[in-house]
C-alpha cells in the first residue's frame, strides 16, 4: 500500500500514545480513520483536534470500545459502517494495549486474566469482526501490534511481566500464523506485525487509570506496593530514585517520576514510532522493529536464545552489538 489517501483506517487505542498518532498521521495523509478507545474523552478529544485540519474528503470519527469486550468490538465495527457509509475498511491498526499483573505468582487472576484480554483477546476480537471487511476491500491491511516482550519476555533483573508478555507473545504468533492462512485463503490482505521498543507513552499512566487508581499522590501505601513490586523497589534504590527503607511519599514520588520519565526520556517518540510503523506497512513488510533497541535485543535474542535470561550475558551482547553498530 504506496499511499494512505482515500483509504480508510481503524484504529484501536486511539486516545493516547501511538494511537493517537496513528490517527494524526494517517489524517494528514489523507486517510480517513474510525478510532476507539476506553476513553470514549481521549479519543473523542484526539479526533477533535484533526479533524479542523483534515484534508477535503477525509472523515474522521471517535468511538467509545473496550476491546477486550467482543459485544463491544462488534458494535464499534457496525458503527464505522454506518458512520463512514462503507461496505468495507482498507487498514486496521490493533494497537490497544495496557500493561498490569505482572506476577502470575502474587497478582490476582482477575487482574492477570484482564491483562491479557485487552492485550491479545483485543487483537483477536477485532481481527474477527474486521477481517471481513478488510477481505472486501480487496487490497487490505491488518496491523497488529506485538512488543519487545514478544520476544522477550520481561523487564529485565527482578521485573516480571507475565500478563504483558505471554499476551505480546501470543499477537506475535497470531500474526505470523496469519500469513500463510491469509496467502492461500485471503490474499487480498497483508498482515503486519509491529514490535516496539521503548517509545515515550503514557502507557504506564494508562494502566494504573484502567486499574482503577486514583493519581500516585492520592494512592494508599497498600497500592503503591503493589504497583512498584520488591524487584522494582530495588532498581529504583540503586539508582537512587528511592531510600532503601521508602516511606509511602517516597514511593509516590517514584511513581510519578516513572511514569513522566517512561513518556518523556525515551529513546523514540511516539510521532517517530508511527512514522517507522507506517513506511513499513507502505513497503508491505510483515515484520517492523519500532526502535534501536528492539533492533539489538531482537538480533541478542536470536543469536543466542538460551542466553535470553542470563541478564549479564544478554546485556553483554546487546552493548557489544551497540558498539560495533556506532563505528
């Protein structure tokens, strides 16, 4: 797909981060975009501020959808029918995600199991409602949004991330599963997988809000806990974010410290991970690495996948990979 105009585009988690440029970007290029999100204000906010300066032609619509919920997927999809007045859609981004329950161990299986659905079941719900539509578009693209944790699965020394990457693991089977099916049985589609690194979004923010927590200044000792885990708690020490022994200001200080520094201090915007996402799709690649650092650890892991979890060996190569690649 050379070019985005005239085409219309769905776009999942629209409200905020990627999704949010996804809508801008695809806009200007002429596209017209459906975007949903849980925050029916964000989105709602987002399309608002696009459409003012929307090229002729181009119609840009916001919906309320927790994509986890299939009777909500469904709805939203009816939705952008009626709304745009078409029998079919060109593109769709399956970009939600939220992260949380990151120990399978100490995490309750609500909390683990609602991980899980937002991050692969979202995937796979607007998959099924929406490859129909993209079928009989005749030249469709459906982009599914993996992560480093994909391939990767944890933060690094003393931060699981078990909800987030068995669900990140799954969209990335789920997506290179699709391409043989979709080369013999569909192909008038591509499928695209997306895999990020570190991009600055408010996905932390994000998920404390979808968890229902109230601001870190306004969260009780207990729920500070519980979010910034032992293994956390002792990275922040050691970089002297918190004292050895926190009281709970420390702990909300910590917190609102990670959240600003994960959006703000990361190696990639979120305007630039977009603009990596959609010249990949233009090129019809299945497989966009979002990120230096996604490229590095991605080669790491592959070169040497029984080193994947003996941190110093892993961090060892992926510095040395680094180096060679700056000279």
């Amino acid at each position: 797909m050379e070019s985005f105009a005239g085409k219309l585009a769905v776009v999942t988690g629209g409200g905020s981060g990627m999704g949010r440029e996804l809508v801008r970007q695809l806009v200007a290029d002429g596209c017209s975009v459906a975007a949903c999100d849980w925050q029916a204000g964000a989105v709602g906010d987002v399309v608002a501020a696009v459409r003012s300066g929307a090229p002729p032609g181009v119609r840009v619509t916001s919906h309320a959808c927790d994509v986890a919920d299939e009777a909500q997927v469904l709805r939203f999809r009816d939705e952008v029918l009626e709304q745009h007045s078409v029998d079919h859609v060109d593109l769709v981004f399956n970009n939600a995600g939220v992260g949380g329950a990151a120990s399978f161990v100490l995490d309750s299986r609500e909390k683990w199991e609602r991980t899980f659905a937002v991050d692969f079941c979202g995937v796979y719900y607007c998959t099924r409602a929406f490859l129909p539509l993209l079928i009989a578009s005749g030249d469709g693209v459906l982009v599914n949004t993996s992560s480093v944790d994909g391939f990767w699965a944890t933060l690094g020394p003393g931060l699981p991330n078990t909800a987030y990457a068995t669900a990140k693991f799954a969209v990335k089977g789920f997506t290179e599963a699709l391409i043989e099916d979709l080369r013999i049985n569909a192909p008038q589609v591509q499928v695209a997988l997306v895999m990020p690194g570190h991009v600055g979004t408010d996905i932390i923010a994000n998920s404390r809000r979808a968890a229902g927590l109230p601001s870190p200044e306004a969260m009780s000792l207990a729920q500070l806990e519980e979010l910034i885990p032992p293994g956390a708690r002792a990275g922040l020490v050691r970089v002297g974010r918190l004292p050895a022994n926190p009281s709970a200001d420390d702990l909300r200080q910590a917190l609102s410290w990670l959240e600003a520094s994960f959006r703000d201090k990361a190696p990639l915007t979120a305007a630039q991970a977009v603009a990596i996402i959609l010249a990949g799709v233009r090129s019809g690649t299945w497989r966009i690495l979002v990120g230096r650092d996604a490229g590095l650890l991605d080669a790491a892991v592959r070169a040497k996948p029984e080193a994947a979890y003996d941190y110093p060996a892993l961090f060892q190569d992926v510095a040395a990979r680094a180096k060679e690649g700056s000279q």
